[in-house]
C-alpha cells in the first residue's frame, strides 16, 4: 500500500461525528452570494412550487407548512431536510389556482409574525402578572416553611 492511501485511510478510520459537524456560525451565517429562500415552480403539477430555505432548519419548516395548510386556498404543504447536517429544507406548496404558492408563503409568513407577536406581548403581560404575584407569594412560602401553597 502507497503512503498516501494509508495516511488516507487511517484518516477515515479514525474520524468521530464531531469531524462533521460544522462551526455553529455557518448553520445561520448566509455564503458570500447565497440566497436565504429560491423558488422554483414544479412543472409537473398546477399551481406548484419548491421553495428551497438555506440555514433553516425544522423549526421554520413546520412552521410554515402547518400555518399553510391552515389556508382554504393551499391543497398541499409539505416540507423536507435533505440532510441532517446541512441546515436547509425544501418546502413544497401547491394552490388551488386563486392563489399563487409565493403568495400563500409570504401570506403565511405575515400570519405568523402576527401569531407570534400576539403570543410574545401575551407572556410578558402573563410574566409580568407572575412577577408581581410572586414577591407576594415568597412570604407565603416562608410562612408555610416552603413548601408552598
């Protein structure tokens, strides 16, 4: 055997899975010329597109592609991670026709952002209620030697 291919498979037979994970920055940092959503109409079915979202991950795709199928005009939203190490996923959206998939992603996307809106001010006013009823129950746990109420 050659030098070379024995330095190469030393290499491979000692590799670990922490070979393969890459640095945390390039899981949501964007490629110098990279795009972070591209579409590409499927030609094969009506009303279609692939959506492909580079460093995202699950939590993004199931997002979406639930809030999609909550719309009447979506007939089909599904998502996929091509590779688990590789933080990208590939969503598909088919409508009905009134409306194209682009629109029924950023509509989606518009839903969301005001989901979440609501969801965040609604924990803080709970978090904030929370705060000002604990330093009340503090003394309540003293009292019962903290064991609480």
């Amino acid at each position: 055997m050659q030098p070379n291919a024995m330095i190469s498979r030393i290499r491979r037979d000692t590799m670990t899975a922490e070979d393969n994970v890459k640095d945390r920055f390039e899981l949501f940092l964007l490629d110098e010329g990279e795009k972070k959503v591209t579409e590409e109409p499927d030609t094969r079915i009506p009303s279609s597109s692939i959506f492909t979202f580079n460093k995202e991950d699950h939590t993004l795709g199931n997002l979406l592609s639930s809030r999609l199928l909550q719309s009447p005009h979506v007939t089909f939203s599904g998502y996929k991670v091509p590779h688990p190490l590789v933080a990208q996923f590939i969503l598909r959206i088919q409508t009905d026709g009134t409306l194209t998939p682009r629109a029924a992603l950023m509509q989606a996307c518009k839903d969301l952002v005001s989901d979440l809106s609501i969801l965040s001010r609604e924990f803080t006013k709970e978090w904030e209620l929370r705060k000002m009823v604990g330093d009340n129950g503090k003394a309540d746990d003293r009292r019962l030697g903290g064991l609480g109420g």
